[in-house]
C-alpha cells in the first residue's frame, strides 16, 4: 500500500479472479482513486505473451493479397486488438471501483464519479512479447521456426514487442520518485 507503482500482470484477456479479489478487498484502487495527482500510485497493466493472440485475417484479404497488404492488415488487426483489450481491462476496474466511487444523484457527486472514472480510463495498458524482445536482441536463441513467426508477427520491429515502451515509462516513473525523495 506504500508502493510508488502498481503493475497489473496478466498473459490472459481478463484481469485474473486472484487480481480483482486484491483490488476489492486492499485499499490500492481507493487509493488510487482518490489520492491527489502528486500522491497518486502509478497503476498499470502489462498484458504479456502478445504474440499469443492470432487475428482471423481470412475475410480482411482478398486471395491475391500481397505480402505487404498481409503484414498492414495483420498489424491494424493486432493494434485494434490491443485498443479492444485495453478498453476492457479499464471496463473490468471499473467494476471493481463500483462500490468505491461516491453514490448520489447530486451533481456533486456525478461530477466526482466522472472525474474518478476518468482516472481508471487513463490507466496505461501495456502489450508486451518478452520473447520477442528477446528474440531480437539475439539474447535467446529460438528456433528457426519460432523466429520466423515472431518475425511476421512483429514485422521484425523490435519496438512492437512493446519492451522498449514499457522500459521508458519505469524508467521514467523511477526518475521522478528518485528525483522527488532523494535528490
């Protein structure tokens, strides 16, 4: 409850019954929720295992579509996943911040509810493929087969594994709270 940061980890579509159960019964979503921007944990989630989700792309391609048009559409695919996901994942928290939000029909109180659901919809939501990174960067040796399909999955772009984006944001949370505590 003293953390600087939460992350919410999953490999699933769904925020694990063990993680909501936490969040019901610990204080960190009321925490969140209500404390001030500058005493504010940073919560987030990382959705791991990306190259698990496979986009049916049968009915978006044409038969004679060119490779190029194959990767495009896979690529928006997997980006419209990702939006879909993120906006469940904040629609689970905010169930789970139901019973924590103010209740009446006052104008007060709805301006309230909005603007602490507001802070649920700006949760970060990140998609990472650690073993794609790691493919990259040639720091795991995967088969032949497994890298040619990491390969297509990622157009070979090691910064859609989404690692490099996750490591900015932590380096940049650490920054700030050293800077704030001990500089």
């Amino acid at each position: 409850e003293r953390a600087t940061a939460v992350a919410i980890v999953t490999s699933d579509s769904n925020i694990g019954p063990d993680i909501e159960s936490w969040l019901r019964n610990s204080s960190v979503l009321a925490n969140f929720l209500e404390a001030t921007a500058k005493r504010r944990q940073r919560l987030f989630i990382i959705r791991t295992k990306l190259a698990s989700y496979h986009p049916n792309l049968d009915k978006s391609l044409p038969e004679d579509a060119s490779e190029e048009d194959e990767t495009r559409v896979h690529l928006e695919a997997v980006e419209e996943y990702k939006r879909e996901q993120a906006a469940a994942y904040r629609s689970m928290l905010r169930d789970i911040a139901g019973p924590k939000l103010p209740y009446g029909d006052d104008e007060a109180s709805r301006n309230r509810r909005a603007e602490l659901l507001s802070r649920i919809d700006d949760i970060r939501v990140f998609f990472v493929s650690a073993l794609a990174h790691e493919v990259f960067a040639e720091r795991y040796a995967a088969s032949r087969r497994t890298r040619r399909q990491l390969a297509d999955y990622f157009d070979e772009d090691i910064n859609a594994t989404g690692v490099p984006e996750l490591r900015s944001f932590l380096t940049d949370v650490a920054s700030s709270y050293l800077s704030e505590y001990f500089y």
